[in-house]
C-alpha cells in the first residue's frame, strides 16, 4: 500500500468544524441561513442521485439549507432566473451531465456569477470551480509543494482539467495537459512529480507509468460493472513509494466542502452588500 494516502475526508472533517462556526454566526447575528439550490435532470443516474445526497448530508450537518429541483432541461432557465432573483438562495449548481450535453454552456452560464458556487460559468464566476480548488487544497492540506516541480493533468475537461489547469497556470506553475490528442502521455507522466487524472477512463494510470515518489491525485469517475472506479489501477496502490488518493474519499468529500464553502461565502456577501 502506499506509504501516504491524500485523504480528503479527513480533510473535510476539519473544514466542516470551521465552517459551521460560520453559519452559527450567520443564523444568530444576522438571521441568514445560506442556502443552496440543486437543479437536476428529471432521469438523473443513481450515482448522480447518491452524490446529491452526500451534498446535502453535508450541508444539513451544518446547517445549510438545501433544495433539490428536478427539472425538465428545457425548464432550466427559468428556474435559475428565478433563483437568481431570490435573496434567500444564496447558491445555485447545475447537476451534470446533462442529457444533451449541448446545452450545458448555455444553462450554467444562465447563472449569477454570484451565485455559481460550483465556478462552472466561466471566467466571470465570482468563485474558483469546485473540484479543481479541491485538488488544489488537498495538495496544500498534505503539505505537497507544487513549486518546481513537473505537474501534469491527464484530461481537459470543464469540471477538472481545464479549470484546474487555468489555476496553475496563473501562479506560475509548470502544467502540461494530455488529452486524446497528446502522443507522449506516457511519457509526460513518467516525467512528471505531480499527476491529477480526470478521464473517466477506468486503468489509464498503470504501476509502470509513475515515477519514484511521485504525487497521483484520482479525480476521475466511471462505472465499471456497476462499480464507481477512477482512472488509477489497482496496480499502483500496490507501490509503497507513491501518494495517492484512496479509492473513496480521496477528492470527492473535498469538493463538497469548497462547494458549500462557497454557498457560505456568498451569504457573507450579501451583510457586505446591505452594509455598503
């Protein structure tokens, strides 16, 4: 097994005891309760289902409030104009995919850059995207100083890759981004100090791709058998030199906990926005 494991669980714990101090003091000195609001597609999978349901559980354990809407895509945009508008919610997340995937620029941008706690609306987005402050703040929480070092990150998606990417890049860090298209990934791997991998792609990550001591952040999900795997083989846990994110509870819990970090901060914006 490896001889460190990125547990963000563990990270989200400590998180989670601040972050209640928070909205205790919301509630009692301003009467706000932050709130949070879930828009889903009406057939959303199981797992999507269950990864909702871990949102809330959260946010209940500190008294957030949440609200899921199961919606019609079609309805999308005038439930989140109407959320927009309406003081007590103080945080909006579309929950993707999407069944047309077409049409998810369209609607996460429909949201208040304010609101969009997840930080999906682009580079107007008050807030950084979720997952990929997540990872950011896993590396710090372990102490995993990414200066000089060779970072890479396997997928350029919308939810990982491309914003965290962008992160990077603007402190200056040293990134380099495969996708299907980059012929030497293997090798950018084997090269490379820090790997996150947000593929989807079930065993992309192999034993013999990683360099000694390096650093591999799993952020990706696929069902495989009914099972939620990530992109790392089994293989690679078998090494004692490599840190690595467990199976569960790796990047997952810590990107609840900077999403309803954000629902929080949003609150905290509106006592200033009265205040001025």
């Amino acid at each position: 097994m490896p001889t460190s494991s990125l547990n963000g669980r563990e990270l989200a714990s400590f998180i989670k005891q601040r972050q209640a101090r928070q909205v205790r003091h919301l509630r009692q000195a301003h009467g706000i309760t932050p709130k949070l609001l879930i828009i889903t597609p009406l057939d959303a999978s199981g797992p999507i289902n269950a990864y909702v349901r871990y949102k809330q559980a959260y946010a209940a354990d500190i008294l957030v409030e949440t609200e899921v809407a199961p919606t019609a895509e079609t309805d999308m945009p005038g439930v989140i104009d109407r959320a927009n508008n309406n003081p007590h919610v103080h945080g909006i997340i579309v929950q993707l995919p999407l069944n047309d995937p077409s049409q998810t620029d369209a609607i996460v941008q429909r949201i208040s850059p304010a609101k969009d706690v997840d930080g999906l609306s682009g580079p107007q987005a008050a807030y950084t995207p979720a997952t990929a402050q997540a990872i950011d703040w896993l590396l710090a929480g372990y102490n995993i100083n990414l200066d000089d070092k060779q970072l890479a990150i396997i997928g350029r998606g919308r939810l990982v890759g491309a914003p965290l990417e962008r992160l990077w890049r603007d402190r200056g860090l040293t990134v380099t981004v495969c996708d299907r298209q980059t012929p030497n990934t293997t090798e950018v791997i084997a090269a490379s100090d820090v790997v996150v991998t947000a593929t989807g792609q079930p065993h992309l990550i192999t034993a013999d791709m990683v360099k000694t001591g390096a650093v591999v952040v799993d952020a990706g999900t696929a069902s495989e058998g009914g099972v939620i795997v990530g992109d790392v083989d089994p293989s690679v846990r078998e090494r004692s030199d490599v840190t690595l994110t467990p199976e569960k509870g790796g990047v997952g819990p810590l990107t609840i906990a900077v999403m309803i970090d954000h629902v929080i901060q949003a609150a905290q914006a509106t006592i200033e926005s009265k205040e001025k």
